[in-house]
C-alpha cells in the first residue's frame, strides 16, 4: 500500500530576490557601523582646535559593502599612535572596538534570519 501523497504548490518564488536583499541589508548595516565609529571617534578624539575632530569622516567602497572611517588630517596617526616623544591618545581603536561585537550580533540576526 503506497504511502500518503503530498502535493506541494509553490505560489510565490521570492529566492532570487534573496542574494539582492541580503546584500542591501549587510550595505545598510554597514553603514551603520561605519558612522557609529565615526561618531564614537569624535567623542574621544582630543581636542585643542577642533581640526582633528572636524576631518574624521567615513567612505564607502565596494558597492557600500567597505566602510572606511578615519581623520585626514596628517598628524591623527601620531595622536593615536603616539611617538617616541609623546604617548598616544587612541581614539580610533577605542571607538571600532566598542562597535564591532554590536556589528557582529547583528550581521549574525540578519544571516540568520535570512536563512530560515
């Protein structure tokens, strides 16, 4: 005796559409990020004229899916790296390391909620 028949129907076929969403999604959340460092940045970059604070700016690349943030200004390396005369006041590494674990979880939720 044969076994029960199961007829499956598809009526809308969204997978296509799911490479081109995902990669808005992570765009998006990249953006995010990038200007959450720029923003954290600002607030603990030091401050005697302001132009530091005033050139740290963010691009993008790779269709939105590279998110670079940093001062342009020539001497920020030496602010936060120091040199061998005057310690350095990091305010870069401070401010991606406090954003990274929370664009992390949520690239992790959107993949994840993607795949299900």
């Amino acid at each position: 005796m044969p076994g029960p028949k199961v007829v499956l129907k598809v009526v809308s076929n969204r997978l296509p559409e799911l490479p081109q969403a995902l990669q808005a999604a992570v765009v998006d959340q990249v953006s995010r990020s990038t200007y959450d460092v720029e923003a954290k940045s600002k607030a603990l970059a030091p401050v005697r004229t302001g132009t530091l604070r005033r050139s740290i700016h963010s691009v993008f690349e790779r269709g939105g899916l590279r998110g670079v943030c940093g001062p342009s200004v020539d001497y920020g390396q030496y602010v936060e790296f120091g040199t061998r005369f005057m310690p350095g006041r990091a305010y870069m590494r401070p401010a991606a390391a406090a954003v990274l674990p929370k664009f992390a979880d949520a690239l992790k939720r959107l993949i994840s909620g993607r795949l299900r």
